[in-house]
C-alpha cells in the first residue's frame, strides 16, 4: 500500500474517531473529547489505587484521615449531581510532598505534606475539591484521548515523510514532537488544572466552605513554590499566579454559591 494512501487512511480514521467521541460533560456543560470507555478506565484506576495503597506508607494520623473524610464527603455530595454513580474513596498517604491526585471512578490520594498549609477544613476543601472536579470534568480520559489523537498525528506524518531524505526526515518528526507537546498537549493540561479550579471552587461554596481561602491556599502553595519550578511554557501546570487570577475572576461566583449554601439564621420574633 502506498504511503498516500495509508496517509489517507489514518486521517479518516482520526477523524472519525474525533466525531463520534465528542459527548457533553455535565460537569462543565462542555462538549469533549472521550475515546476510551469510562468503564475501562475506572478498572485499571482501581488497579493503580490498591496497588498504591499496597506499595506506599499510609498515613496513621487520625486527624488526617478523619478530616479528609469529612471534607470529602461533604464535597462528594455535591459533586453527585454530575456523577451520581462514582463510589469516592479518600486515602491519605504520607508524604512530604505538597500534592494531591484523582483517578478516575473516585479514588483520591492526599500527600500529608499537604496537611502543613491546612489552617482549616476550607483549605483542605480547596484541595479534595480540585481533585473531584478532575473527575467529574472526565479529565483522564480527555487527555487520553487527546494523546491518542497526537500519537496518530506522528504516525501519519511519518507515513507521509517515509521517501524524505532521512536527517530531514528524523527534523521534521523531532519538530512535530516537540511542536505537539508544547503547543497542544502542555496547553490542554494547563487549561484543564484551571477547569479543575473553577469548577472546584464552585463545589467547595456549595459544600459550604469559604472560597475566599482557596485564595489564601495557593498564594501560601505560591510561597512555598520550587526555585527550581518549571516555566509556565513548559509545565503541565499554570504557574500559581496564572491560578490566583483565574480564581480571583471567578470568586464573586462562588461567594454567591456559598451564602446560598448557608442556612438562614432564625431570628428569635419580638
């Protein structure tokens, strides 16, 4: 088969798979990218998260544990409106590390190094909320599949150059390579951490914790930051300016969502 056509080939199959992969995403009301079975995605998370939890220490700190359950829990009710199926596990592995993470199906992991910047459950909220939003927006599996869309690219560019002289050649892939993870595959990963904050926030507000501490969260997050940290450019994560911007942006919202979120005080007749 000649590299023309094969060329052809892959292009229609990538498109194909583009077409009929895009669903909406009740999270953020956006429409998608989602070429793997969910189904799929969750078994091999729930693999990964006991595996975890078999290989590393988990922590035996019973204020911890006890508020990453509460908070998570209560941040997981509110999340059940875009996911009512996802059966939450929160675990706390220690860890100095500053950080935090979500599979998907709801299996959430918290570093205790975290635990060094909680002045109180809203700060920790920021956190657990972040890494539900991950979930509910179907972030693994958007960027899966925006992966498997880049790797298809490669193969029809090396499909396509397979007569090109071979040092010009071997540029060109090194370009698309390059070009394909700076300028595609780091930006949607920025972009989805923000996602993750905004949507975060808004549960965090009707789980009934103060947003304006996500605020005093990452500017403490900002303070303690690597002097070593790699550039916004080149990172899969915004750098904690770009994040504070973001929230700051959207905090008015949240406010809003958080006085709904709280009873209304009874005021004793005269």
């Amino acid at each position: 088969m000649r590299a023309t056509t094969t060329t052809l080939l892959l292009i229609l199959g990538s498109a194909l798979l583009a077409f009929s992969g895009c669903s909406t995403v009740p999270a953020t009301g956006k429409s998608a990218l989602l070429l793997m079975p969910e189904s799929a995605l969750i078994e091999q998370a729930d693999t990964l998260f006991a595996q975890m939890q078999k290989e590393q220490k988990i922590s035996h700190n019973a204020r911890h544990n006890a508020m990453a359950q509460r908070v998570g829990e209560k941040i997981a009710e509110v999340a059940k409106a875009d996911m009512p199926a996802t059966k939450w596990e929160f675990v706390v592995f220690e860890g100095d590390q500053l950080n935090a993470f979500a599979l998907p199906g709801g299996k959430v992991g918290i570093y205790s190094g975290i635990f060094n910047l909680v002045e109180e459950e809203s700060d920790l909220a920021t956190v657990i909320s972040h890494e539900i939003a991950h979930v509910a927006a179907q972030h693994g599996n958007q960027r899966m599949s925006r992966q498997m869309l880049v790797v298809a690219g490669g193969v029809i560019l090396a499909a396509a150059t397979q007569k090109q002289e071979t040092k010009k050649r071997n540029a060109m892939l090194a370009a698309y390579g390059l070009g394909s993870q700076v300028g595609v595959v780091l930006p949607f990963s920025r972009g989805q951490e923000l996602e993750a904050d905004q949507v975060g926030l808004i549960y965090m507000a009707r789980a009934g914790y103060n947003p304006r501490r996500a605020l005093v969260f990452w500017e403490k997050m900002m303070q303690k930051r690597n002097p070593n940290f790699m550039p916004e450019l080149l990172s899969t994560h915004p750098a904690h300016k770009s994040r504070i911007a973001a929230l700051e942006r959207q905090i008015e919202v949240a406010i809003d969502e958080y006085n709904a979120s709280r009873p209304i005080p009874f005021v004793k007749p005269n």
